[in-house]
C-alpha cells in the first residue's frame, strides 16, 4: 500500500453492516456522505420550497414589478406530494414541512410522502432508496415515531418494489439510536409475522 505524507492512500468508508429486514426489504444505516450508491434519493422540502432555496444571493435582473407579479400567483404546494427531479440518482422531493403551521411537520403528510415514494419505486422498479428520517431534522418528530413510519408504510406500499432501503443519519449518535430502534423495531416485526 503506497503512502502520501505519511498517510495511507486508503479510506475507511464508515457504514453499518448489520442489515435488517422487512419482508424482502433490507434496511441498513449510513451518513449521507458515505451511503453506496443508490436508484433514487429522498430530499425533504417545504410547502414554499423555501429548504431548497439555499443561503446563496446572486443580483436580479428581473425588473421587480415582474418578480412581484410572479410571488402574487405563486401558490404552496400540498403537504404529503412528491416532486421529482430526473437524474441518476432519481431524485424524489417530498413536501412534508409547512412552517406556517403548528406543529409544522405531521404524521399524515409524512405517510402520505412515503406512501407516494413507495408507489414511484415501485412503478419506475427502483430497487434502493437513500432516504432521511422524515421529519426528524426540522419537524422535531422522533426518531422513534420516524422510523415507525417508515416501516409502517413500507410494510403496507412496497408490494413488489424495493429491495433496499438505506436510512441516511446525520451523526454518530443518531446512527446508534437509530440502529437500536431499527433492530427492536424488526424484532419485533419478526415476532408478529410468526
């Protein structure tokens, strides 16, 4: 192995081995940097798509009667859709925040964005999913009632789609949790099937 500045030219690549199942489903753990590559990717957004917007200004050259004219006739988009950005990855953008509400992520929008995912990979027979934790970096939903969801949804809408599901977390420490609860949350899926 050859050796620059006294370091090895190798990356240890960090991901959890331990994989987990539901029905023909593999579920694994990674960080969204070091997930292996995947069909679709999930990105969580906004009514207002406000989340996507980014800190970045670049100067207008619009005149500002047109720009206003434009915001006038903007209108939100449903809570729950999914919007889609061809690529490869597929890139699936799911609506599940709107911050003019208290609380401003819910279950039912979660589920009905999950249900939607399930329902494209399964019509467009994409196999792996990278896919955050719905609601859990802006919505203050658990982990615990996250992952529920997930598995919830991808029990009753993956019927032939599927294979892999790869949960992106964005800590250490999330990744542990999430590992403990994924592996009480198959246990006890496993239980219920016998």
């Amino acid at each position: 192995m050859s050796e620059r500045n006294g370091r090895p030219l190798l990356q240890l690549v960090r991901g959890r081995n331990d994989e987990h199942h539901i029905g023909k489903v593999r579920l694994s753990i990674f960080s969204p940097k070091n997930a292996p590559p995947c069909d679709a990717l999930v990105l969580e957004e906004d009514i207002w798509q406000i989340l996507a917007a980014g800190p970045d200004f670049s100067p207008c050259t619009e005149h500002p009667i047109r720009i206003w004219t434009e915001l006038l006739d903007t209108k939100p988009l449903p809570a729950g859709t999914i919007m889609l950005r061809e690529g490869v990855p597929l890139i699936l953008i799911a609506v599940v925040y709107d911050f003019d509400e208290v609380p401003c992520c819910r279950s039912r929008w979660i589920s009905a964005a999950l249900t939607e995912i399930y329902r494209i990979c399964r019509e467009r027979h994409i196999h792996s999913l990278l896919l955050p934790l719905p609601g859990v970096r802006h919505g203050r939903i658990s982990l615990r009632k996250s992952l529920r969801l997930v598995i919830r949804t991808l029990k009753h809408g993956n019927k032939d789609g599927l294979r892999r599901v790869m949960l992106a977390c964005t800590s250490e420490d999330e990744e542990k949790t999430v590992e403990h609860l994924l592996a009480a949350e198959t246990e006890l899926w496993s239980r219920a099937r016998k």
